[in-house]
C-alpha cells in the first residue's frame, strides 16, 4: 500500500504573497473597469441606441407654460360702450379677451410682443376683463387678474356752498374762498388752477382776486371724461380797516 504524501505547507510569507497578488488584480480590474466606463460609455450607450426603435426623437425637455399677458394704461373708465386696449407678451402667442365672463376677442402679438384690441364692447356700468395667453404649441398661461372699466355716460354734478351767484365778498386778504362738493371723484379747477377733492368729495379753494367784478369758473371731469362746468360773477370789495 503506497504511502500519502502529506500536503505541502504554505509558509505565511507565501499566503500574504498571494493575498496581495488578489488584492492587486481586483484594485487593477476596478481601475480598468473605471476608466473604460469613463471614456467608452457615451459611444456604447449610442451604438445600442441605434437599434432603440425610439432612435432620432428628440429627448423629453420640460417646458413652462407661457407667462400671462400684460395690458398697458388700461383706464379706470370710458364715456363709450367701446375701448381699445393694449398690451404686452410674448411675440407670436395668441392673446384671448374675456369680458364679462366668455371670449370676446382673440389677437396675436407682433415681433415685438405688442399687441391691440380695438373697439372691444363695453355694457353701461361695471365690466369685469382678463386675458389669457396661448403659445405656439397650444399651451395655455395663467389668466391676468380681473381689471374693471366702467361705462360712465353721466356728466358730473357741481354744488356749491359759498359764494353764490351776484355775492358780494369783503375782506382784506384778496382772496375769495370757494366751496362745494362734486357728487363723484373728479379732477376740479377753478379758474385754471387745480383744486384737491376731499374723500368726500367735497373742496375748498382761495381763490386770489383784485377789486371789482370777478368771474368764477369751476370745472370738474370725472374718470370717464365727462364733464361740467359752472360760473358764477361776484363782486369782490376790499374791506377798510
């Protein structure tokens, strides 16, 4: 019966050679792996891209919706059951008007963004407008907030206080106070010169005046444009002292 050879003793010298002759393959292998990964991946991923059935498609690009519009000097009310508006966007989309609730108008903006509404129809009273804009893809911004015009057709209404028609006004200091209330917010001027309207809506103005005869006028032009005018002749007499 022939005798085993017993197995042949690894020396501890010999298992760390070995430990890092591994070590040093796998840390080669990674390095390897890396720079392959690195520099050759785009050109792989494009040659199996080329059997993709998605190849030539443009990739998935997120875009926001348009910006809504801007409308420029929009006024706070007209004296006509008509208004032009106007405003800015982006060039090419499409601006959609609603009034009072639908569409009433639709218009493009040039090259420059600027666009026009022209003879947009109005009711008497209070309307309610916004807009909303479409892009060349069809997608819709978010609406304007609610801007208001009025159709105002009335002329304003003049009260005065002091003085009256024919008054005679004494005093030293040359002046004549005049005061009234208009019955809405109006510009005012008396004889030319811009008089403040109280919040409600009442006024005083000194007027300056020379000895004799004087001739007052008083104007007053609501949001609308409408406006009244009414004259009253005094007699201004400076008072001895």
């Amino acid at each position: 019966m022939a005798s085993l050879k017993a197995p042949k003793r690894i020396t501890e010298k010999q298992l760390r050679d070995r430990f890092n002759t591994v070590i040093l393959g796998i840390t080669t292998m990674v390095f390897v792996g890396g720079i392959s990964i690195f520099f050759f991946a785009p050109q792989i991923g494009a040659f199996f891209g080329f059997f993709s059935k998605h190849r030539g498609e443009e990739s998935y690009r997120p875009t926001a919706k348009p910006s809504a519009p801007v409308f420029e000097d929009v006024p706070e009310a007209v004296n006509e059951n008509s208004v032009d508006l106007s405003g800015r966007a982006q060039p090419g989309e499409t601006i959609l008007l609603f009034v009072n609730g639908p569409e009433k108008a639709k218009t493009t903006a040039d090259s420059e963004g600027k666009f026009n509404f022209v003879d947009v129809h109005l009711i008497n009273g209070k309307n309610t407008l916004f807009a909303k804009a479409l892009d060349s893809q069809n997608r819709e911004s978010d609406k304007t907030a609610y801007f208001y015009i009025t159709v105002d057709n009335d002329s304003p209404e003049i009260e005065i206080d002091e003085p009256k028609n024919g008054d005679t006004v004494k005093n030293l200091n040359r002046r004549i106070r005049i005061s009234g209330k208009i019955n809405e917010k109006a510009t005012i001027t008396i004889n030319g010169g811009t008089v403040v309207q109280k919040p409600d809506f009442s006024f005083d103005y000194d007027l300056g005046v020379k000895e004799g005869s004087v001739k007052i006028e008083i104007k007053a032009v609501d949001p609308a444009g409408n406006e009244a005018t009414q004259e009253l002749n005094v007699t201004y007499q400076e008072k001895s002292s």
